[in-house]
C-alpha cells in the first residue's frame, strides 16, 4: 500500500513537471532544425543549478532517437572554471501536418526524470531570440543567437512576460563577457 500511494505521488509530481502555466501558451508550431545551434542566455529568474554562472549558453543538437541533445554550459564567476550539464530533450506533442512542433517539450538532464520546456515566444522567422518557461511561472529565460538583445526587443519582451505575470523584478541579467567567450554564430547565419 505504501507503495502504492508512492508510486501515485510520483505521477503526480512528474506530471506536474510537465505542465504549462496558467495564462501562459506555448508556440504553435516552430522548426527545430532551425532552432539547433548555439543560444546566449540574455536573463533568467534565479535557480540554484545555475546561480553564480555568466556567460551561460545552450546548445542543441539533433539525436540518432530524434530527440534533441542539449548543452548548457557557464562560467563560475566563484571558480573561474566552466560548468557544462548534459541532457536530452523530446517533443511531447505530435508533430503538426507540416512536420513543425509545437513548443512543448520535455527536457531531462537527470536519467529518467523530465521537466517541460515550453517555448512561449519565437521571433518568426529569423529565430533570433525565444522565451522560455518551465511548468509554473518560477522557471523562466531569455536567449539569443548573439551575446546581447538590442533594449527595444529586451524591454518587449520583458513587458510580455511581466503581463503573463512572470516575476521580471527578480530576472537576472546575464553577464556575457567577450573576454571569456569565443562567440561562434548560430546555425542559421551564413557566412561569407
């Protein structure tokens, strides 16, 4: 019996993990080959797996399973030493007729337990920046293909999230030193 009771927590819990906030949508549909590459991270709120960590990228890459391979990398403002955490990312929706996504995925870097990913904004078409959201409003983050986001696009979205009730008084904006990063181009820009 106990479990039992065990076993049903730890549904619910899961499940929990894999929710979308409430007022808040994921994207209907984006291409997740041309979201592959490198992104910076612009402003996140604050989590204790990334506390004290400046120049911050994710990296993702496709997997022979069809999921995503993702690398989240910083630098220890503490250690001066990189941290880099491995893991793997799945679509929970089906794919839509013209073979896009939803942006809605689930996202594991600790064996077989998932968290979501939502992708709630996308600038379309370019897919120069995203905002993305865990199961509840205390997960949230700003990336770009490039170490910084102009103020006007910035400001757009940080209004965006705050309406969606995001706590933005608390973002932290992330330091992304060229000192310290070789900034390489997303895949999606040509070079000459």
């Amino acid at each position: 019996m106990a479990l039992r009771k065990l076993l049903i927590s730890c549904c619910l819990l899961l499940s929990s993990c894999m929710g979308v906030p409430d007022n808040v949508k994921v994207i209907e549909s984006f291409d997740a080959g041309q979201y592959l590459g490198t992104w910076y991270e612009i402003a996140r709120l604050d989590h204790s797996f990334e506390r004290g960590l400046d120049n911050v990228t994710a990296t993702y890459s496709l997997r022979d399973d069809g999921g995503i391979k993702v690398i989240n990398r910083g630098l220890n403002t503490s250690t001066k030493k990189w941290e880099e955490a491995v893991g793997k990312a799945y679509f929970v929706d089906p794919a839509n007729t013209d073979k896009t996504h939803t942006g809605k995925l689930k996202v594991s870097f600790f064996g077989p337990f998932y968290g979501a990913y939502n992708i709630i904004e996308l600038d379309k078409p370019y897919y120069n920046y995203v905002m993305i959201c865990g199961p509840d409003k205390s997960y949230f983050w700003i990336l770009s293909r490039t170490p910084q986001l102009s103020y006007p696009i910035k400001q757009h979205l940080i209004a965006q999230a705050k309406e969606l009730g995001f706590a933005t008084d608390k973002l932290i904006y992330v330091n992304q030193s060229p000192e310290t990063v070789n900034y390489e181009a997303g895949r999606h820009v040509t070079h000459q």
